[in-house]
C-alpha cells in the first residue's frame, strides 16, 4: 500500500526530491545544485539536460535515504521556477539551446519593440495580468526563434516545443521522445509566459502572433491537480503525476493560504510575497502581478496578487561567490550581527534592474551611503536588510492594491532560519512575521496539490490540520527609526535607476 507522496522541486540553483507523510512531515530529502550559466552580462542559462539528469538522480537518492521504492508512492507532485524557458526538439528529445533563466535580461529589446506597437509595458496586462518585462517567457522564447540557427524553420514545421520547467520535466517523466511524453503546464505556471489569457485559462493566439511564436509549440494548459500521467521509467515507474504548480504557488498553497487575504513571503534566491484575492481578478494599481494562484481540479481558479523581488538570497551567494566575504551562506548572519546597525550603508541589489513595484530594466545595484566607518559587518548586514526593505515596499504596494493592511505575514524558504533577518523584517514592516514547522512550503504544495488529486487527502481542511507555527517575529522598532531607515532606503533606490543607456546591449 502506498503511504508516501514525492515531490519534486526544481529550484533555480538545485533540485530536490522530498517525500512527505499524511501529516506533512518530511521523510526523506536528496538535493543536487546545477551550474549557473553567465555567458555574457544580464545573461543566465541552465543546462536542461542537466537537470533532468539532477531529477532523475534526486528521485533515486531520496526514496534511497527512506528505503522506499515506487510501491510505496501514492502520486508525485512537481514544483519549479517559473518563467524559465526552454525550447526542444520533440523528435529527438534534444533542446536547442540552454534554458533561458527568469532573471535573464537579453529579451529587453524585443520588449521594447512590442511596447512600441501601442500601449508600453502594459500593452497586454489586462488580458494576462503583466507588464511587457524581460522576466517573463515568452519574449525569451521569441528570442530562441530569432537567434538560434534553424530554430524558426523547425518551429514552423511543428518540430519545436516549448515549456518552462515543470514541461520539460512532466514529458521527460511520462516518457519523453520514446514513449510519447505528455506536453502539458498547469494553469500557474502558463500564467507567467505572458501568452495565458487569466479569464479564460487559455491561450492567446492574438498575443502569440505578436510574439511570432507558433500555437503549435505551446503545451496543453491543464489545473494545478489532476493525474497528466504515469512515470514511464526510472525509480518511479508507474506512479501518476498529479500536481504542478510554479514555486511561488506551490508555497502559497502549501502554506495553506487558503482564504481571501491571507499571504507569504517566500525567501529564496529572490522573494515573492503572494496575496490570496480568491475567484477575483485583482488589477494592481501599484506595480504588483495578477496571477493565477491555484486551480485545484473542476474546481474554479483562485487568482493572486504577487509582488516579485529579483534578488535577495543571490545577493549572499554573490558576496560569498564573487566577493569572497564569507565563505558559506550562514556566515553572513554572525558578520551581520558583530554590528549594531548598517552604519548608514544600503544595498540595493538591481542585478537584473528591478522588479516590483518598480519595474525598471534601467536600474543597476548599487553600495551607497559609504564612510570609513563602513566594515564588512556594515555591509553584510545592509545585504539581509536590502532583503526586508524590498520586502516592505511590496507590502505596502499589496495593502493599497487590496485596501486591507495585513496583519502578519506567514513566510518560507531557505533564508527564514536567519533570525537577525526576521526580526528586521518584522520591525520594518510592522507586523508579526510567522515561519512555520515545515518551513520548505514550496515542496510541500506541490505534494498537497497532487495528494489532494489521488485522495491522499480529502480537501482543504486536511491540509490546514497540518499548518503549524514554529516561531514568531514581533516588531521591536520605535515609529521614528522604521521610517527614518525606510525612508534611507528609497533614497538608495533611486541612485541605481537610468544607469542603462539605450546604447548598451
């Protein structure tokens, strides 16, 4: 009998393969971390097949450390980051180039291109709740078309397909090339291609033609939950795949952010705080996405505000990898904590520009505020607080879009064991900061959406008997301070904006 749901999550920097029990508790996790590709500035890539190779691998290791094997796996589950595209031959299984990765800015000018034809960066935001920005996939897709050698003339044949991770994977896993592998996505995850029409969960041939890529290549849009098909091979063999959902949902869910205002705040290579909006569609104002949150089944979809943040767990890779200040990642919070404040340094980490609100290409990062007083604690510390700044200015763009503050934000994801960053990210918010005991959420939604699709689980109300809190953060930071700080910081923002010339590829 089986006891176990897998899931498979495919992160930006590794993927792993946990398994959960009824209760949510993690039995066993394999994770491997895959290269990141920088060919040239404002480029990165990801070796797909090198990840499907990581997939397969993670799978094995993790029923290995549980001493379990597919009889024992009721139905498998896949999370992935979202919007990382990736173009393949379905004839011989073979992609045509690396995965263009969601931070990659290289789409700019066919962004711009598009801009130009009538209604800027919000020419198609009504119908797919976007703006036109180099963060979404199809522009990258687009981009594959016009420079790869040969890729148009395929596409056109009906030799090329498209899909962002979960795709690749779920073809991959139900058989691929040999056995006739499924192309689907789920609702989620087609919401962030900017080709997914959010009332009709469908795609757009208008949009697709303005794009210039063909109907032909896009996968079937299917929910966040149903059975799209079985393991063909491998340690898995036989088990259903039965749910997908981009990571950012998949937290949410596993979360159990089930209600109309309820919201999280992953914290990983970047951050993504969502907001439940339920059935309605909630146009921001403020510089937020409308996205698809969930759809479970039949049932109707349940739609999201987001506010993306490109960067912050990559901001303390990049000091330990580029800059050498630390030499692992929790190093960062001791250096941090040998200080008392910033000593008046912030960090504004615009590698990719900056996302929400603000939606600026232009912008580059920048260190400012520097004195000689300024030591390495300085600016450690001005790294995790760049995290919670960019954090509150979504926040507080989430509380004018929905005109209800909210009263504590639930939060997951790698970088919630850092206390020195919690507690500052509930001072400068104002409001309680809650991690709960399983805090890898990400994982754990993307089990839940495919237990609820086999009866794993029953509903809803199971998996919010599951939710338990581990710790809790309560403001401790006097009126004057937060906005005094606050207000420093959105002074930094503005010195890394305009830095990009027209000029500049």
């Amino acid at each position: 009998m089986a006891e176990y749901i897998a899931s498979i999550d495919q992160g930006t920097t590794s993927t792993r393969c946990m398994i959960f029990d009824k209760s949510g508790s993690v039995i066993a996790v394999d994770q491997k971390e895959h290269e990141q590709i920088f060919p040239r500035a404002g480029w990165v890539e990801h070796d797909a097949t090198e990840i499907w190779n990581n997939t397969r691998d993670v799978i094995g290791g993790a029923l290995a450390k549980a001493n379990l094997n597919s009889d024992n796996i009721d139905a498998v589950g896949i999370t992935n980051q979202r919007e990382t595209a990736l173009v393949w031959d379905k004839t011989t299984g073979e992609p045509v180039c690396n995965a263009i990765v969601w931070q990659d800015t290289r789409t700019q000018k066919i962004c711009d291109e598009l801009a130009e034809l009538g209604g800027g960066a919000e020419r198609y935001k009504a119908k797919v709740g976007l703006p036109l920005a180099t963060y979404f996939s199809a522009p990258k897709v687009r981009w594959i078309l016009d420079n790869v050698d040969g890729a148009r003339e395929k596409a056109e044949a009906g030799d090329l397909v498209f899909g962002n991770m979960d795709t690749w994977l779920l073809w991959n896993l139900t058989g691929g090339v040999e056995r006739g592998g499924v192309h689907v996505t789920d609702v989620t995850n087609a919401s962030r291609t900017m080709l997914m029409d959010l009332t009709t969960l469908s795609w757009d041939e208008e949009i697709a033609g303005e794009m210039k890529i063909p109907m032909s290549m896009l996968p079937e849009i299917k929910s966040s939950s149903e059975v799209y098909g079985e393991c063909q091979g491998g340690a898995l063999r036989g088990t259903p795949v039965a749910g997908i959902l981009g990571d950012q949902q998949a937290a949410t869910f596993g979360q159990v952010c089930f209600e109309v205002g309820t919201a999280k705040n992953t914290y990983g290579t970047g951050n993504f705080m969502l907001l439940n909006t339920g059935e309605e569609q909630v146009p921001s104002e403020n510089g937020l996405l409308t996205t698809v949150c969930y759809k479970i089944g039949d049932n109707k979809p349940i739609y999201a505000l987001e506010g993306a943040i490109a960067v912050t767990g990559s901001l303390v890779q990049w000091m330990r990898d580029n800059l050498g200040i630390i030499k692992t990642a929790p190093e960062i919070e001791d250096l941090a904590a040998s200080v008392d404040d910033n000593g008046g340094a912030y960090f504004v980490p615009a590698f990719s520009g900056l996302f929400a609100p603000h939606w600026r290409s232009d912008a580059r990062g920048a260190l400012v505020g520097l004195t000689r007083f300024v030591n390495k604690g300085h600016i450690a510390r001005a790294v995790l607080e760049a995290t919670a700044f960019q954090t509150r200015e979504v926040l507080d763009a989430m509380n004018a879009d929905s005109g209800v503050p909210l009263k504590e934000l639930r939060v997951d994801g790698g970088m919630v064991v850092n206390e020195t960053l919690m507690q500052f990210q509930a001072d400068i918010l104002d409001v309680d900061v809650v991690r709960p005991k399983v805090a890898e959420t990400t994982a754990l939604g993307a089990a839940y959406a495919a237990g609820l699709a086999v009866g794993y689980w029953a509903d809803e109300d199971d998996l919010r008997q599951n939710w338990g809190e581990d710790k809790r953060w309560t403001p401790n930071m006097d009126d004057d301070a937060r906005e005094k700080t606050y207000r420093n910081w959105k002074k930094a923002v503005t010195k890394t904006l305009d830095w990009v010339d027209d000029d500049v590829d």
